[in-house]
C-alpha cells in the first residue's frame, strides 16, 4: 500500500444526513487536488476513530499532512472556505 503525503479524513455515520450531503460535493472537490486521498469513516463502525481524534460531533473533516493535523473542520462546513484552505496548503506544498 502507497502512503500519501496529504491525507483528508472524513468522518461520518450513516443516520447523518448531513455526511450524506457533503459526501458528493467532498469528492467532486477533490477531483481538482489528485494527490489527496480522500479517507472516509463511519465512526459508529470504528469508534477508535472517533476517540484517537477527539471527535465528537459528525460530520468531521480532518486534513493531515505526513501524518501530520493541519487543520480541521467540523459538522457545519463552508466549502468556499475549505478549498480555498485545500489549495493553500495544495500548492505551498507543490506536489
């Protein structure tokens, strides 16, 4: 298995329709920034998750770098705001 550098975790349940909103626009974003992989959890399926990363509400959008947080966005997220965070830290890194 190939370790990517830039890692988004998307962390969700399956009665949240929410998560199920932002699913599609998530994944149709990222078709811009091929070098992020996209990781999604149900935190309900694997409550590890939820615990090592302190989340407590869904949906949960957690960018990491070298395994490393960068930033995090949770339940209510502005998508203007979120790409423009994506192709900051997208180009900075020029991969």
């Amino acid at each position: 298995m190939q370790l990517h550098s830039l890692v988004l975790l998307y962390v969700s349940q399956e009665e949240c329709t929410v998560c199920h909103a932002i699913l599609p626009k998530l994944q149709t974003l990222l078709t811009n920034y091929p070098h992020i992989q996209l990781v999604q959890v149900d935190a309900q399926q694997v409550p590890e998750v939820a615990g090592q990363f302190l989340i407590f509400s869904v949906p949960t959008l957690i960018m990491f770098y070298e395994q490393k947080e960068l930033f995090r966005e949770g339940r209510f997220v502005q998508f203007e705001s979120l790409e423009s965070r994506i192709d900051q830290i997208y180009n900075a890194i020029a991969l």
